[in-house]
C-alpha cells in the first residue's frame, strides 16, 4: 500500500524533490518499527503469564538475528527471520497453561499439546498473506537435522534455513536460562552440548556461526538478567 502511495506521488510530480524522497523513507522505517514493536508487545503479553519463559523470545530473536547475519542474509530474508523469532512460540497460546508450567514429567496427551505448538502458531500466522514466510519459518523451528524432530520429522536442507537458525537460538536461550525443572547451564556447558548436538539436533553450519558469535553473548549483560514485563510492573507498583 505504501509503495503504491510513493509510487503515485512520483508519477504526479515528474522530479521528486530529495525531501520527498528523505519523508518516504522516513514514513517506511517508522512503519517497519511499529510492526516490529506491536509484535514486541503481543508476545511480552503472552510470556506476562509464565515468569519463567519471560523474555525468551526477545533474546532468541536478539541470537537468531546475529546468527542470520552471520550466515549473510539480508534484506525480507533477515527480517523474516528475526520477525519469526519473536513469534516462533506465539502458538503456545493455545496450550494449557498448566501443561506449559508443570514442573514434572508430561503425560503423554500434555506432551502432545506441546508438540502442537508450531502448527498452532502457523495456523494463526498464515491467516494474513503477508506472514506466510514468517508462517512457514514458525511451523518448522521444532524440527532437527537428523529428521527426528516434530511436526513432520522433515531433515537437513529441507527445513528452512530460517527455522535451523532458530531452533539454535531457542536452545541457547532454552539451557543458559532458569527452568522450574532445572538450574541454567553455564555458558561453557552450553556450548559443549552445541556442539555434541551438532548434526543431530542442529545444522552443523549454524553451530558454527554460533561460536563465532560465543564471546558476545555470554559477555552480554542482556542475556545475564532480561526482566520480564511482570516483573518490572510488581517492582514499579512496590
Ligand atoms: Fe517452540
Ligand atoms: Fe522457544
């Protein structure tokens, strides 16, 4: 729509003056960040109701980003990545919360409500036309490289790039953060389980990329202590 719109006022104006030009692009980031900043807030209203998985998807998005980079995306490709990042759990919606916070072993009909998640999420995502890549990229970041992953069990080359970078980033943020069933890994364990995991679980390509990028994220204050919505807002009222 808005490139309709630029378009219109070039064809109306046979010299574009440059500040013209300096106001579209102004009005297309402004855009791009209130897209990016409404996914923001849908998916802190979603982790506001899990103090444990608070901040998850900002700080997979923040990896996943890097590791795109990293692997030389660029452009819609990037973008959808990192898009698909912040909203790569935005199907646990439709997961019981008790089934998402059980602290014990899941039965097996709980774990098959989990193992809905990236198809829900797809579901969703794919009613706007415009997601269908961020869709696709959403319903794939649960499978693994050697085929046994879920929903499709799908392997290697066949799972979009987009949704290898992921699920390495989900497992980074996964390990080095607090879980109601176990302590955070050290940075250092981290890594190693990368690495025994390589071409098993995760595209051996991203393992690598991912320590290039080692020292920047365990030296970052970020990934140390992301406080969650919920808890700003208990800090803020007390
Ligand atoms: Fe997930
Ligand atoms: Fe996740």
């Amino acid at each position: 729509m808005l490139q309709k719109i630029v378009r219109v006022f070039h064809l109306g104006t046979k010299k574009p003056g440059a500040g013209l030009a300096v106001h579209c692009d102004a009005i297309e980031s402004n855009r791009q960040e209130f897209f990016h900043d409404i996914i923001e807030c849908l998916i802190a209203a979603l982790e506001a109701k899990d103090s444990y998985t608070c901040g998850h998807s900002s700080r997979v998005a923040d990896i996943s980003l890097d590791l795109a980079i990293a692997l030389d995306l660029k452009g819609a490709d990037l973008e959808n990545v990192h898009i698909a990042a912040h909203l790569h759990d935005i199907g646990k919606m439709g997961v019981s919360e008790n089934i998402l916070n059980k602290p014990g072993k899941l039965l097996f009909h709980e774990w098959a409500q989990i193992q809905a998640h990236p198809a829900i999420g797809y579901n969703v995502l794919r009613k706007s036309r415009l997601l269908h890549k961020i869709a696709t990229i959403v319903l794939y970041h649960h499978e693994r490289w050697d085929g046994t992953g879920y929903p499709e069990g799908v392997q290697g080359n066949q799972i979009p790039l987009g949704s290898r970078i992921i699920a390495v980033a989900d497992a980074v943020d996964a390990m080095t953060t607090y879980r109601p069933y176990r302590e955070p890994l050290s940075w250092r364990d981290c890594l190693q389980e990368l690495q025994i995991n390589k071409e098993k679980q995760f595209d051996p390509l991203v393992v690598e990329a991912a320590l290039e990028l080692w020292q920047k994220w365990a030296g970052s204050r970020h990934y140390q202590e992301t406080p969650c919505v919920m808890e700003e807002t208990i800090k803020s009222c007390s």
